[in-house]
C-alpha cells in the first residue's frame, strides 16, 4: 500500500478490538515444530486490556537446548501439562474476534495454522483482519537500529517481564501497538506521511508496490538513481530502499502511463 493508503488502513483498525497472540516454538519451521506455551491478549485503544490467557503446552517432542536457554521454558514445566489438542480448542473463539495482531505475525500465524491443522481444524484470518507491529514499527520508528521486541521494550521503557514468555511478549506488544495506533491517531497527515517516507522497505515490498518482479523492480529503482543499503549476508539478504524515494519512483511511472494513454 501506499502511504496515504496505510494511514488510513491503520486509522480504521485502531477503532477495532485487537487479538494479541504471542507463541513460544521448540523451533523455527510449523510443519514440524511445535507450540511450548500460548497467550492471547484482547484489547481496545478505548478499553485497554479486556482479557490475557496464557497456556504452557505440551509439545510431545523434545524441546531443543537452545530454546530452552533462549525462553527458559524447561521439558519438566511442560510434561505434564495438556498437549494442543488439549489447550487450542478453548482458543479458537479469542484468535477469531478482533484483528489478529502479533510482533513478527509472519511467525505466529502459522504455527497457530499448523497446530489447528494436527486438530483438522482450518485456521485462517482474512489480511484485513491482521496486524503486524514489526511491519508497523519499521514504519513509525524508521530510525531506530532494531525493531525487536526486547529493544522496543527497552525503548520505551514498557513495565512487562523477561522477553521470550508468552504472556509478557503479548503484553508487550499491546503497549507497543497501543502507542504507535495512538500517535497515528493523534498526529497531522503531514507529520505522519514524513515518517513513513523514511522506512527502509525490502526488495521484495519496493516491487510489490511498484507492480512488478523484485528483478524488474530493483532495475527501475536503479534507473531512477534510488540509493539502497544491503541488510543481512549472501542470499539471506536484501536490498533496501527508503518508502518515500520507491513512492516517488511509483508516482513518476502513473504519470508516464497516463501521458501515454493520451
């Protein structure tokens, strides 16, 4: 989306109710990791904080050595606890109302997914009814050096527990978005526009916008002498470009198009 089109996205779901789910993984990959501990936050810009669940799970598997010094849930805390099939179904009508919102949803969505699947139950939430805050924070905080949850916690000096549980992640990123949904409401078009004009966007979103492949779109990019800095190593990494020089690449191009209609 464009950027008076995010900010009038982001103004419309602020007066919705919000799910926040944070889960913790014995691992990286859904299809065959699995779910150690689930908490699910409901919440409103005008209410606050309606209801937090929080649920360890028994994954029936081993937890990993480096999950368990990364989130300090051990194999003993969750052995006799139920298993998903257990925990999820008490669930499903929290993670259905409201929009789905997760810090990094692109992580917590399909282990939800995946675990409702072991249930042969199809999880699936439409994209207008999701809300990523990473994607959200790298619009509003352009200049900071991380958009993790443990910095942004720091940041902005959040009250929550240790990082890497639950129930203080899902907290966590209910302040976080609380505050950057609140100042989206607050400030001026002007004022706003000018932030998001300073995001760096992948490769991949630059493209996206520009209506075309991440090949074709970095060559356009390149062509129009938009500067970009390379994140992360070899083909893990990307180029990245600032918003409001990709959006200026975008406008010049419908004009084009629209002389030659003519």
């Amino acid at each position: 989306m464009l950027s008076t089109q995010l900010l009038t996205h982001y103004r419309q779901l602020s007066q919705q109710p919000f799910t926040v789910v944070d889960v913790e993984t014995t691992g990286r990959y859904p299809s065959h990791d699995r779910v150690i501990e689930l908490s699910v936050l409901r919440a409103t810009l005008v209410d606050g904080i309606l209801q937090q669940q929080t649920d360890l799970v028994n994954p029936q598997m081993r937890i990993p050595s480096n999950i368990i010094q990364f989130t300090g849930i051990t194999q003993k805390m969750v052995e006799y606890v139920p298993a998903a099939a257990e925990i999820f179904p008490s669930y499903w009508p929290l993670l259905n109302a409201g929009v789905l919102t997760a810090h990094n949803l692109e992580f917590d969505y399909p282990f939800l997914q995946a675990e409702y699947d072991r249930l042969g139950t199809v999880f699936n939430r439409p994209e207008s009814q999701q809300l990523c805050t990473v994607q959200l924070s790298r619009l509003m905080l352009p200049d900071l050096p991380s958009r993790r949850l443990p910095k942004l916690v720091k940041h902005f000096r959040f009250n929550v527990d240790t990082s890497h549980r639950a129930e203080a992640d899902a907290l966590a990123c209910w302040l976080l978005l609380e505050r950057l949904l609140t100042e989206i409401l607050n400030e001026s078009d002007e004022v706003l526009l000018a932030r998001f004009a300073k995001q760096w966007m992948p490769l991949k979103y630059a493209a996206k916008l520009l209506g075309c492949s991440p090949q074709e779109g970095q060559i356009r990019l390149n062509m129009a002498g938009i500067s970009s800095r390379f994140v992360g190593r070899g083909k893990m990494g990307t180029f990245m470009y600032r918003r409001g020089e990709v959006e200026q690449v975008f406008y010049e191009q419908l004009g084009n198009a629209q002389l030659t209609s003519f």
